[in-house]
C-alpha cells in the first residue's frame, strides 16, 4: 500500500505542491494599497474635516484592477485571490461609509475601518511570506 | 529485500509531525492576534452606535468589514494548512528514499 501511494507521488514529480508560488507583484502590489489606504486614513484622523476624495478610490481601485487580474492568472491562486477580493470589498465598503459620514468623522470610524483593512492586508502578506520561505524543497534537495 | 511497512510509516510519522506542528503553531498565533484585534474593534463599533456617534447603516458597513477581514484571516490559515500538508508529504517522502530504492532496485524515487 505504502509503495502504491509512493509510485502516485514519484509518478506526481516527486513533490507535493497545492498552493501557488510566492509572487513579488502581488506582495509589493498589496503593500502600496495598504501604503496609499494609510496616507488616506493619516489625513482622516489628522483632520476629521477632509472632505470625501473620490481620487483616491480612482487611484486605490486602479491598483486593486491590476492585482485581481494578476492574481487571476496565476496557477494555484485561488487562495489569495479571494483575499484580493475581500481586500476589495472593504476598499467598497469603506468608500461608502466616507461617503455617507458627516464632517468630522468620528475617529473612531476610521479607526475601525483601519483595522479591517489592516487586517485584509496582512493576511494576504503573510500568506505570501510563507510562500516565499516554503521549505518544501524537491527531494533532490533535499537529498543530493 | 521486502520493507517493512511498519517501520517505513514510524519513519515518514516522524518526518511528517514536526512539520505539521511547527505550522500548526505558526497559523494559531496568526489568527490568535488576528481575531483579537477584530474582537476590539467590534466592541468599539458597539459603543459608538450606542453613543449615537454613529448610526445602523454606518455600524452595519463597520461591522461587514469586520466579518470580511475574518474571512481573510481564515484564508490564510487555510492557505497555511495546505503548505503545511505539501511540506509533510515532501518530508515524509524524503526520509524512505533509501530504503525504498534500495528495496525496489532501482531509483523508483530520484
């Protein structure tokens, strides 16, 4: 039995592999959102009176384009994929909720909206930190 | 020379276990500061709906970005749990290489 399941793996190519590869673009890409996000809530919390800037989701949403499709084409993706989704929906959410508050903006808003956010980001990137140190070497590798 | 299956399984067993452990560990303390954080800003959503600092439609939005970035959170772990699976298996398959080559007499893993 055992020898069965290891000629389906040898036949396989030797390794297991269910998750994609680490992604640069995707990494650096997800962090300039969460970069460009934090200068925004900066100015929010700095002055509860800035008014709603629709040029910031123009640009953010830009961003967010390039990362889905990105994330689209990649094999094994489908992980953070839907990470860059849930990303989105509160980029979404968060629009609306700029939009429908009254000056000031009660910090605690963009607090709580800050943390999700944060939140989204980091899952993201730390799920494509272990990617990038996966020790799942080839056998070879591992046994030169 | 046969193998013995028994021993080969202790073998991958004890290759596959650390491994497992290491990203069990790594994904728990994740999701532990994850949730907590989400868990506090929830409480917060709450005491300003109640403060009147916010209304339904404000604190329903708050509270869907809340859920969304759980979701995430959860991705992740699961994400995790499959390296966790891939790098058991390559693990598990690494240590028997010998034995198994040996037995068969010839490289059936390279």
């Amino acid at each position: 039995m055992a020898l069965v399941w290891l000629a389906a793996m040898v036949q396989a190519g030797c390794t297991a592999k269910f998750i994609g590869d680490y992604d640069q673009s995707i990494d650096n890409g997800v962090s300039e959102v969460q970069q460009q996000a934090e200068v925004y809530f900066g100015k929010l919390k700095a002055d509860p009176n800035t008014p709603y800037d629709p040029n910031f989701y123009n640009q953010i949403n830009a961003r967010m384009a390039a990362l889905r499709t990105r994330a689209g084409i990649l094999p094994q993706y489908p992980i953070i994929q839907k990470q860059i989704q849930e990303l989105q929906g509160n980029l979404d959410r968060f629009q609306e909720l700029d939009k429908i508050t009254p000056r000031p903006v009660p910090i605690g808003v963009v607090t709580a909206a800050e943390t999700a956010i944060t939140v989204n980001v980091e899952s993201i990137l730390k799920l494509e930190l272990a990617l990038k140190r996966n020790t799942a070497p080839s056998l070879d590798e591992k046994n030169p | 020379m046969s193998i013995d299956t028994g021993a080969l399984a202790q073998q991958m067993l004890a290759a596959a276990l650390p491994v497992l452990k290491t990203h069990a560990i790594d994904a728990e303390s994740f999701a532990s500061v994850e949730f907590k954080k989400i868990a506090d800003t929830v409480a917060s959503i709450e005491v300003m709906l109640h403060a009147g600092q916010i209304n339904d439609q404000q604190a329903q939005l708050l509270f869907d970005m809340q859920k969304s970035a759980s979701r995430s959170v959860l991705l992740t772990v699961k994400g995790l749990s499959l390296l966790a699976a891939e790098e058991a298996i390559n693990a598990a398959l690494a240590v028997v290489r010998t034995v198994v080559n040996a037995a068969v007499k010839f490289p059936l893993i390279p």
